[in-house]
C-alpha cells in the first residue's frame, strides 16, 4: 500500500513544517465506538535551536470521543494537550466537555466553530475535531460490514444492507459533496431505484485478488 509520505518524496527543499493528523475509530460494545485523534506539529531539526539534532514538538493534542451508534450522539468527549507552547493552554481542556449531547454527523462543523472557534477554544484541537468528525460517518458502514464484531455473519457471507440502511446512506450523505448534490446524477439514479456503483478502490481491490468486482455489488445488494 502507498505511504502518504511517498506523496512528498519529490520535494527536495527546505522542510519548514511539519502538521500531521492521526484519526481511528474503535468498537466499544454493539452500540458505541470510540474516536480518538492527535495533532501534532513538529519543526525539522536546528531550524528553531541552532546545532540541535532532533526534530522540535511544539503542539501535541489528543482527542477521545465516545459515540452512540446509530444516533452518532456523542456520549462522551476528553481532551488533553501533551505539547503546548503556554501554560495557559490546558485550562481550555475541560472546555470541550461541551461536545457531549452532540451529533456528529449533519451540522456538526458549524456546531465546533460555534462553540469552539477563536478564543472560545484551541486553534489545533478545534481543527482536530472537525478532521475527527468524517471518521465516525465511515465507521457506520465498518460496523455492519461482514468481519465486524456485532455481525451475525460469516466474513465469507453476503452483506444485508436493509432498507433503513439504504436511507440512512442517503441521509448522511445528501449535499456532503458536488456527487451526493440532491440535484445531481447519483442521487437521482438512487431514488429512481438505481444501484450505488461499486467504488473504483473496491473495483481495483477485487482485481488484485483475483475475484469478480461484481461480488462487491452482490454483498452491497443483501
């Protein structure tokens, strides 16, 4: 699989910076799961104390968000910043408990900024948040895809995709980007009773293991 850093490899100049996301979700019984996320900002070596050898840490924040599923109700949240530059910073930390009774899902962006941005929060953590979010809409479909702990099938086994799950995709994403536009193409072809096409990674993915893509489509279908 290609590294993300690979996409850097050609750049062979002065590093200034360094911002790096990390963003997983983890199950937390059948009907929760646990989002934790880091920032972390780092300076090359010697660019801030002459002759030092070793890169410079200079922000660190993590994350850790419980979340209900299917509501995507977050349940509970903690903050906590390992590298800051102020002493004053942490006192913001128990601020963002305010993100407990949240829905991450539709509005949620707007939701941080608005009790989150400028000197009501942390600039880094605040930024963390809103890179957390689309994580929790992808964890959805891993939860109730064949190999998830709650499934009830076999990874071998045909996904059941019901109804309210077919919906539900349809809610979470109408209007999330210029494909899912409520008056474009895709949504159309749902609504007329069209199948979602199979992505193009699943596509490739089947290919280098040998197998028909059109399986992927069978499982979606149930």
């Amino acid at each position: 699989m290609p590294r993300i850093e690979d996409d850097f490899a050609d750049l062979d100049v002065p590093l200034l910076h360094q911002r790096t996301y990390l963003a997983r979700s983890y199950r937390e019984g059948d009907d929760r799961m646990r989002i934790r996320g880091a920032v972390q900002d780092i300076k090359p070596p010697g660019l801030y104390v002459p002759d030092d050898p070793d890169a410079l840490e200079v922000h660190h924040m993590v994350v850790d968000l419980i979340v209900e599923f299917p509501s995507l109700t977050i349940v509970d949240a903690n903050v906590v910043m390992e590298t800051h530059p102020h002493r004053e910073c942490v006192r913001i930390e128990d601020h963002y408990r305010s993100l407990v009774g949240l829905s991450i899902a539709r509005g949620f962006t707007h939701k941080v900024r608005e009790l989150f941005g400028g000197p009501r929060g942390c600039t880094h953590t605040t930024a963390l948040l809103q890179a957390m979010a689309p994580v929790a809409i992808q964890s959805m479909w891993s939860l109730r895809f064949p190999g998830s702990e709650s499934s009830d099938q076999p990874v071998s086994a045909p996904r059941r995709m019901t109804d309210e799950d077919r919906q539900s995709m349809l809610r979470f994403n109408l209007n999330s980007c210029h494909v899912w536009a409520e008056d474009g193409e895709l949504i159309a072809h749902v609504l007329s009773g069209g199948e979602i096409h199979t992505p193009l990674w699943a596509e490739a993915r089947m290919v280098a293991l040998g197998r028909d893509p059109a399986l992927w489509r069978e499982q979606a279908r149930g």
